[in-house]
C-alpha cells in the first residue's frame, strides 16, 4: 500500500488488460508527479511497487488478453456449420437426344443444406477451449512470479545503496575533518605532508564511489519504472526501514510447493487440457449428422412439383477411418505420460534447491549477524580510539587512516554481504513462491 500523508493508494490486482492498467498508471503518476514536492518524498513501499507491476506490466496483460481470446473460442465452440443452398435444373436431357417431349422439358431445383455438429463433441471442443484460457492464467502466473523476484531484487538493491551512500557521507565528514587538522597541525610541525595528500587523495576516492553509487540507485529506479510501466525519469523514493531476512526452514514441505508453486499448476493445468483433449478425440467416434431437402419445379406445367429429403449420417467406427482418432488418443496418453514425469522432476529439484538455498540463506545471515553485532563495533572502537589519540597528538594521521581504512573496509563489506543475502532471500522466495 502507497501511502502519501492521509492519502492512500489501493492499486487493483490483475483483472483487465485496459481499465487496471489505465487506472492504475494514472493514479500512480497523480500521487508521485501531481503531488507537492514534500508530498513526494513519502517512501514508496515494496507492497505498492508489486501492486504496480500486478495491475500494469504489458507483459502481464498479454496473458490476460489471450485467456479472453481463449473464452472468446469457447462462445463459438457450440455454433453450427453456416446452411449451404444452391439451386439448377434437374433431370435436363443432354441436346440432341430422342426423347418424349414432357420429359425433355425437365425442372428447375432448389436445395437446402445443413450439418448437424454432435452436441457431446461441441461441449468437449468448449471444454478444451476453456483450459486453454486456464493456462494462459497459469503463465501470467509464472511470469508474475519472475517479474516479482526482479523487482525484490532491484527494491533491495536500492535499499542497500542507500546505506552504502549514508557510509560514504560519513566517510566523507571524517576524512574532511581528518584533513582540516592535518592541514591545522602541518604549519607547527606536528604532521606530514605526505599524510596529507594521503588524506586529500581517500576524501577524493569517498567522492568517486558516492558519484557511483548514485549512479546505481538510477539504475534501480529505472528498472522498477520499466517493471511498472511508468516514465523512465519519474524518480520517486522507497522505504528502507526493511528487515533483514529471518532464518528459513531447511525442509520444503510439498504440499506447499504443490499448491504454491506457478510453473506447477502451469503443469497441472495443461495435463487437465490434454486430458480433456483426449476425451475430445474419443467423441470421434461418434456420428455427425447432416439434412438435405431439395424442391423440382418441372418445365413443363403438366407435370407434379417434386421433393427429396435426406438424413445423412457419418460412420467413424469403420476401420479405415477409426485408426486415426485411436492413434491421436494413444500418442496423448503418452505425452500426459511425459508430462507427469516432468511434473515429477520438477518436484524433485525444487525440494533439493530449496534445502540447498535455506542453508545458504541461514549462513549468510549469520555472517551479516557477525559484520553488525561484532566486527563492526569492535573496528569502530579501534578507530575511535586511535582518533581521540590523534587529537591528544599521541597518533600519527596514517594511523587515523589506517584505522578508517579497516572501518571503512568492513562497512562496505557488510553492506555487499547483506546485500548477497537480500538477493539469497529474493531466490529463495522465488523458488517457494512468497
């Protein structure tokens, strides 16, 4: 949920392909361009940025457009062939033939046509139809899932930039104020030169890796833009305020996967649109029906009008014909067969990548845990120390910065282990489907 002040924004799930992706662009754009500038510092949450991409990504409404189209064929399953009508002569002797003359005159016809489908195949046509339109939801399914972990991963990236440039701010104060003293202390003899140019050349370098950093936080919000549909340039915040990731269990449980996982119902869907298309090609055997009625006008007024009318019905049980809907139903069978078998295998991996991911989650974790809780602090009291030395002139500068040079080392390196665990956590909620 975005929320800006009072205001609060309620992006629609995934329903339409044009009044959501209207409704929820222009919302959008009126709460993060239309606002006062104060109003559009509020953060945006990552729950809002998943609305977004839910309710407006263009690859997502494809999906829904042709799971339209799919019950669109459905309607249209139980129509009937269009009537043929037609119309000549009938019984007209060739020119030049001996024959009486009443039956030369011969008569002008008309003649009606009409296939009769067979209702149980029509309902199996419709059926088939309609579980074509459940596996195009099946796949926005798989693709939303995809698009989430993009956007998790470029939400969390974010976030981790952003604590990178708050170091590097601090970075910068301290090096500028390490650098004020030296240049304080040089005149009465109490630093370096050197020292100072080295403190001189780390404060240029802090400023170096801040103008990258930014850099890369544009790079987020591009990505997040593109994932949601918005403007490229539309720059807007988000909350960083977010916990690190809990531990996981180790064991994944397969009825969640069964029941959670996108790409599986994708399968499960399919083998029902098969095996509804096999029940579909075992109507073949079963007649089709078809009426004709034609009307004779004789030539001659001294001769009757005349009708024929004709039930016409299919035989698909004859050899010659029934070997093809019985190999189609055999050749199914075995691709519901293969698919299983998939489905099986997907299962399998899924439960092995998991167990796999947990552990390596739950490592990470701890070793973020170790950056913030010990290591940190103790190089941060080292640094404390060594620059109170400094003040009380009992340090020399490249002690100060040494001391920095560890601090600042570990911080960064914390941040890039927090940020691999925020991608670990991204993979393995993709896998799960969280």
């Amino acid at each position: 949920m975005l929320s800006i002040k009072r205001y609060t924004l309620q992006i629609p799930p995934l329903k339409g392909a044009g009044g959501c992706f209207a409704s929820a662009v222009t919302l959008l754009l009126l709460l993060l361009v239309g606002l006062p500038a104060s109003a559009q510092q509020q953060p945006v949450a990552l729950d809002s940025v998943l609305q977004a991409i839910r309710s407006s990504n263009p690859m997502l409404q494809q999906y829904d457009l042709r799971a339209k189209a799919q019950d669109a064929y459905a309607e249209g399953a139980t129509g009937w062939m269009a009537p043929m009508v037609g119309g000549g002569v009938f019984m007209l002797p060739y020119p030049g033939q001996s024959i009486e003359r009443d039956e030369k005159e011969g008569s002008y016809m008309i003649s009606a046509e009409q296939a009769i489908p067979n209702p149980a195949k029509q309902r199996a046509k419709q059926a088939v139809y309609d579980s074509r339109a459940a596996i195009e939801q099946a796949k926005a399914e798989v693709l939303y899932n995809q698009l989430r972990a993009q956007a998790k991963a470029a939400y969390y990236n974010w976030v981790v930039l952003e604590k990178k440039l708050d170091v590097l701010q601090d970075n910068e104060r301290i090096m500028a104020y390490m650098l004020q003293l030296a240049r304080i202390r040089y005149p009465y003899s109490q630093g370096k030169l050197g020292s100072i140019y080295k403190a001189e050349a780390r404060l240029h370098e802090v400023e170096n890796m801040q103008l990258m950093t930014r850099n890369e936080i544009l790079q987020q919000n591009v990505t997040l833009n593109t994932l949601m549909n918005l403007p490229k340039e539309l720059a807007f915040k988000i909350d960083t305020l977010i916990n690190v990731p809990a531990p996981v269990a180790l064991a994944a449980d397969t009825a969640y996967l069964n029941q959670n996982r996108s790409d599986i119902q994708q399968l499960d869907r399919t083998i029902e649109s098969m095996r509804l298309g096999v029940a579909q090609e075992r109507l073949e055997r079963k007649p089709d029906f078809r009426l004709r009625f034609d009307h004779m006008t004789p030539r001659n007024n001294m001769m009757p009008n005349q009708f024929t009318a004709m039930g016409m019905v299919s035989i698909p049980i004859a050899p010659w014909s029934s070997k093809m809907y019985k190999a189609n139903t055999k050749a199914m069978n075995l691709e519901i067969e293969a698919m299983q078998r998939e489905r099986e295998n997907i299962l399998n991996e899924a439960q092995g990548m998991v167990r796999n991911m947990a552990l390596e989650l739950n490592a990470k974790r701890e070793q973020v845990e170790n950056f913030r809780t010990k290591i940190l602090p103790a190089l941060k009291k080292n640094y404390d120390v060594t620059m109170l030395a400094y003040e009380q002139n009992t340090a020399q500068l490249p002690e100060v910065i040494d001391a920095w040079e560890a601090l600042n080392a570990a911080q960064l390196e914390y941040l890039n282990n927090l940020q691999a665990l925020y991608q670990l956590a991204v993979n393995y909620e993709r896998e799960i489907e969280k």
